[in-house]
C-alpha cells in the first residue's frame, strides 16, 4: 500500500484534524535532542529507548515518568514546571530547522478549501503556533487546540472533542491523522475515524 492510499480522507470524514509533531512536522528528532539537552542539565541522560517510551506524553508525564524510571539517580525528584521551561527554551532554538512532511501536509492543501481542518496536539499553544507558522502552515486551519486547553491531554479524547467542537463537526465525522500510539488512543476514545500516517512515511 502507498502513501497516497494510507493517507486517503475517508468518504464519512466531514472534517480532518491533524497533530503536530511527527506527523505535520519532522520534529521528532529536534524533540529528542532538545530533551537530551535539558535531562543533561540535571545530571541525568535520556537514552534513544528512554525516548521512545517518552515519545507522545506531555512535558509533565514526561517528567512524571522519569522520575520513577531514574529514582535511583536522583537526589530528588525533577520539578515538572522547572524542566518543562527549559526543555521549551530548548527546542525553540530548533522551530527554524524544522520541515513539513510533505505526503501529510498535501493532504492539508488538497483539502482546506473543501472541509474544515484543525490541529490537535500535546504541546502548548505557543510552541505549536510557532511551529505551524514557522513551517507556512499556519494560516491552513480553522482550530487549534492545545494541551493547555483541556482538563486532560492524550491518550484522554479531549483534545480531540475539544477540536471537533471548534470545527462545528459531530466527533463520529472526523478524521484524525497521528503518529503516536498516545494520540491513536486518544482519537479511537474520541469516536473519530483513525489514519496512522507511520507506514506512509
């Protein structure tokens, strides 16, 4: 199966709603590095397979997991707050460098003047938005909904519900492109028709 079939929009979709990292954008590997930089400013070090297990949480389960995973390590626990500001400072130096994936984000420009679209995603609304501008797609979309926007990010639906409120769609009439198991939950949870972009890309 091709890109073009994985991605196919779905004859029920009335609406789609798309993530950010990893599936709009090649962000991932910027990600990992800016978050090894910042758990090595607290003396820790993120392995590739601690990243993965990482990979789609929020900045405070992140951190929430780390300091089970590395207790031992630690003389004391890691402040949510305190790492989840210096892992952003981190990244920001890297939006500059990052690049749309291009079979995704021509599913956005087939589409945008047919249906309305909207980006849900685990990561606050200010990286997000400099991200999708940073990338030119940031006039592409009718809703933006962020983490801190809801009571409870992914794998919970209500980023997605949020966003097909937003869109004026019914949730069983949208369909949600994502990259990472966490999102892929969150959007089966939501009622909404499901792509997973990975075998595309």
């Amino acid at each position: 199966m091709n890109a073009a079939d994985i991605l196919k929009v779905d004859p029920r979709a009335e609406a789609l709603i798309f993530d950010v990292d990893g599936t709009l954008v090649d962000s991932l590997p910027l990600h990992r590095r800016a978050w090894q930089e910042t758990i090595h400013q607290f003396g820790l070090k993120l392995t590739e397979e601690l990243f993965r297990e990482c990979f789609g949480r929020t900045s405070v389960d992140l951190v929430d997991f780390l300091n089970h995973r590395l207790s031992d390590q630690l003389s004391q626990p890691l402040d949510a707050e305190q790492v989840g500001i210096a892992k952003d400072k981190a990244y920001l130096q890297y939006i500059p460098l990052l690049q749309p994936i291009g079979p995704v984000v021509d599913v956005v420009y087939r589409h945008m003047d047919r249906m309305p679209i909207g980006v849900a995603t685990n990561e606050s609304f200010g990286i997000a938005n400099m991200v999708l501008r940073s990338t030119g797609l940031g006039t592409c979309f009718r809703a933006l909904v962020t983490v801190d926007e809801v009571e409870n990010p992914k794998p919970a639906p209500d980023i997605f519900l949020e966003c097909a409120h937003r869109l004026g769609v019914k949730p069983e009439s949208c369909q949600v492109f994502e990259d990472s198991d966490y999102g892929l939950e969150a959007a089966r949870a939501a009622g909404m028709i499901v792509t997973d972009v990975r075998p595309a890309l």
